[in-house]
C-alpha cells in the first residue's frame, strides 16, 4: 500500500491543482509499480511560508528578497 506525502508551502495552490497532483502521481504508482490505485494514498500538506526554511532563512524571507 503505496503512501506519498507532498509537502509545498502555502501560496495560492487552487483545490483543483491539488486534486490533478493526486490524480498524477496515482497514475504513476500504477503505471510504473503495478499498484492498486485503491489501495494508494497520497496526502498534501502546506507549510506556511515561515515554517519552510533554506539558506538560512524562512521561504517567508527569501521570497521577499527576490525580484519581481
């Protein structure tokens, strides 16, 4: 029994965009790994921006360093 955890950060990411990632990486648990989409789970989790961190600081930060 297949599970996958995505974890993104919370920005803007629409239920439709989070039902087609499912539906992707459900078709591909079965098409490459024979597994029996029943039996697949997939969760999304979304990570506030200030909880996500790298090159030594939050994603809150780095984002607002970014041009454009």
């Amino acid at each position: 029994m297949p599970f996958v955890n995505v974890r993104i950060t919370k920005d803007g990411v629409t239920r439709e965009q989070k039902a087609q990632v499912i539906e992707e990486i459900t078709d591909t648990l079965v098409r490459v790994l024979n597994k029996d989409p029943h039996l697949t789970h997939i969760t999304i989790e979304e990570v506030d921006t200030d909880n996500w961190g790298y090159a030594g600081m939050t994603t809150t930060q780095y984002r607002r360093q970014q041009p454009g």
